[in-house]
C-alpha cells in the first residue's frame, strides 16, 4: 500500500516529464535578456544588468562576462567575419576576437540618442543601427557619419541583404538601397503605413520581415511588394525571425497585450503553428538553433531551450490558445492622425469592428463583414474627429470587446 502511494505521489511529475517541452536555462535572476548569436560551438547573449552572458552547452547553463565598461545594458550582438560585435544604449560598439574573453570599443556612434540597435557589414561597408538614424562607416568603423536618410528621421532597428539591394527595417517604415547606403528609397509597397520593422529572414527567394503590430509580410519579388504571411498567426509584434531546416521560426513578444510566444510553419506551406506549450513567459526576444536545441532568450526570465526534435511532433494548438477573440491595444495611442488596431479570431466569423466617441454615439464602422480566423489589422484614420478619448469595440458572435483609444492634436 505504501508504495501504490508513492507511486500516486511522483506520478503527476512522471506526467509533466511526459509532456514538458520547454526547459529553464540556469542563468542570472530575473535575467532580461535580449539578441543571440554564436560562434565556435558557444552561445551568447546580450542582456541588461548583466552584460554579454555566454553558454558552453546549447543554452541549457548561462554564465556571464564581467560587465563592460562604461555600460553593462547591452542592446544586440552579432558575428562579423569572426567577430563579435555588441551593442549597448550609450551609442558605442564592443568586439571581441577571442570569443568574449576580452572585449574593447569599437567606436562610439555619434547619434542621439545614443542607443544602438544592431551593426551590419556589408562589402566592407558598416552600419549602424540607432534610434537617431542610420550611420555608415568606410573605415572599418573609426569614423561615423549620418546616412542620407538623416538623423532623427528614422529609429533604425535591422538590416538585410538580397541580391546586391539592403533593406532597412525602422520604427517610420522599411527602405532599401541600391548602392550600398549611398541613398536609401521607401520599398513599403503592400505594408501598413509607417509600419514597425525590426527583423528580417531570407526565405529561398523569398525576403519576410517582422513587424510590430501587423505580423510577418513577406516578398517574392526582391522587395518590391509585401503581403501578410499570418496563417494561423495569433500575433502582431514579432521580435526575431530565423530559418532553420526549411522551417520558419518566429518569436513574439507581449508587447501592448499582444500573444507572444514561439511559432513555426513549414516553407512549403507558411501556415504558423504554436510551439509555446507549457513557456512560462511568453515575452520572447530573440530565437536561435545551437546544436539539438531551439534556443530563446525573454524579458526577465533568462533563457529558455527545447529539444529541436520535438518540434515536428507538436500539433496546431492555436483554437486552445485563442478561445475567444483577442483584441489588442491601438498603436500608437495616443496617435495623430492614423492608428492601428489589431484582433486575432480562433475561427472564421462575422465581425464588427466600431469606433464611439465619449458619450456613446458611433463615429465609424471599420469592419462588417466575414473574417478568416487569425490576425487582423485595420487603420484608423482619424482625422476628422477633435481631440480627445474614444472607444473601439469588436463584435464576433456572442463576444464584444471593447478598448479606450486617445486623438491627441
């Protein structure tokens, strides 16, 4: 009888081993993490508090290098021709050729602000990704000048190259280049206006690029044209996009209540399913493949990894994670005069979609008619309304949602 109870006892934990996917690395506390990459057979990741942490496993023991001075809040790091380069929100640029045992300045970008998103290399030319534009070297970064795109005009996030013409992903919208940065051209033909872009992949021919608020786009014709790739999609701000093995992997964040997590869709078919079972933080910065394992870095929960091999096997859990309508706050909001508002349906329905102003009365309908499940956006233009608080409520069969939405002029 005694060993019936023992067994009764480490059941339930026999059946979490079963069926647990997802492992907590062993790293710093409450490590918010962010960019990854590797190099030689070791991980690394960029963090804030504590600096560039490394992995000797695949990303199962994280340990970390002491803190580089003047700043530890790392912001991104990269591989460039042997080399890591880490970025952090003073504006300046670490490298290390020795695989992090040391590190020194690279060069400290004169933008403002200060913060640098990434470093891209490309024919020798350098770039520099900041919140106050895009920077460009030609001597192997000893010297920084503003990009014809001008400072300030652009927050730069991601870099691409595809077929001799660089695409710049931004906070004001996506560009490409023709001539290694001497002049940059809006290439947004089919994207949302403005639209967030903060990471891109290389698909066979095919350019698909992450964007917050709206979910993948892809091309098929070098960038000339995008349009939604959100099969099944439960999610609007993607953080990092990676291709592995022909298949696709996206990573998510919660950002302004949107679903994060972790997804993936087979080339063939770009139809996204959930790999997020059992992730106890779904706030996901960035994705990578090392060894047997996928890899992820979150917000304030270190490091995640699953065993690669599991990821066939997992089915399309997307009607269990979205019950009902998912209705995100606008971005941006407050906002002057256009706004996004984005929904996810775990099936196919008839959808409302009002705008009513402070007292009730209906200003506008944006959406009557029949929707595929999966994720939607709309913009709102509001430049015929005065300043001032708004609601926008979302009717699907027996569901209604409803949100607070602000016009600042």
């Amino acid at each position: 009888m005694k060993e019936i109870f023992r067994f009764i006892l480490i059941l339930p934990s026999l059946v979490s081993l079963a069926y647990s996917q997802w492992s907590h690395a062993s790293c710093p506390v409450n490590l918010q993490a962010g960019g990854l990459c590797q190099h030689n057979g070791k991980l690394f990741v960029g963090t804030f508090s504590y600096g560039i942490c490394y992995s000797n496993d695949c990303g199962s023991i994280w340990n970390s290098f002491e803190p580089i001075a003047p700043f530890f809040d790392m912001c991104s790091i990269t591989c460039i021709n042997d080399t890591l380069y880490s970025t952090d929100i003073g504006g300046r640029i670490y490298t290390s050729t020795n695989d992090g045992t040391s590190w020194t300045t690279f060069q400290v970008v004169p933008s403002f602000p200060p913060i640098v998103r990434s470093v891209y290399e490309n024919d020798g030319i350098y770039f520099a990704a900041t919140d106050g534009g895009v920077y460009r070297s030609t001597d192997n970064g000893k010297n920084w000048s503003i990009d014809t795109l001008g400072a300030g005009i652009v927050m730069a996030q991601a870099f691409i190259e595809n077929k001799g013409k660089i695409f710049l992903g931004s906070r004001s919208g996506l560009f490409s280049s023709s001539n290694n940065g001497l002049s940059w051209n809006r290439s947004d033909s089919g994207l949302p206006q403005w639209t967030d872009i903060g990471s891109f992949v290389l698909c066979g021919n095919a350019i698909l690029a992450g964007t917050r608020g709206y979910g993948v786009y892809i091309s098929k014709d070098g960038g000339i044209s995008w349009s939604p790739c959100n099969i099944n999609l439960p999610v609007g701000y993607i953080s990092q996009l990676l291709l592995y093995n022909n298949i696709l992997f996206c990573a998510a964040t919660t950002w302004y209540g949107s679903i994060g997590g972790v997804y993936s869709c087979d080339t063939s078919a770009f139809s996204w399913r959930s790999l997020s079972d059992n992730l106890s933080n779904t706030d996901v910065q960035s994705i990578i493949v090392s060894g047997n394992n996928l890899v992820i870095s979150t917000n304030l929960s270190g490091m995640f990894y699953r065993d690669l091999s599991t990821v066939t096997s997992v089915t399309n859990n997307y009607e269990t994670l979205l019950p009902n309508i998912a209705l995100w706050q606008n971005y941006p909001n407050p906002f002057n005069p256009s706004t996004t508002i984005s929904f996810a349906l775990p099936s196919s329905a008839f959808v409302t979609l009002k705008i009513f102003d402070n007292i009730g009365r209906e200003i506008v309908t944006l959406i009557s008619k029949e929707l595929s499940k999966g994720f939607h956006s709309y913009l709102w233009n509001a430049s015929n309304v005065s300043s001032g608080v708004y609601y926008y409520r979302l009717y699907s069969g027996q569901s209604v949602c409803t949100k607070k939405i602000m016009v600042l002029k």
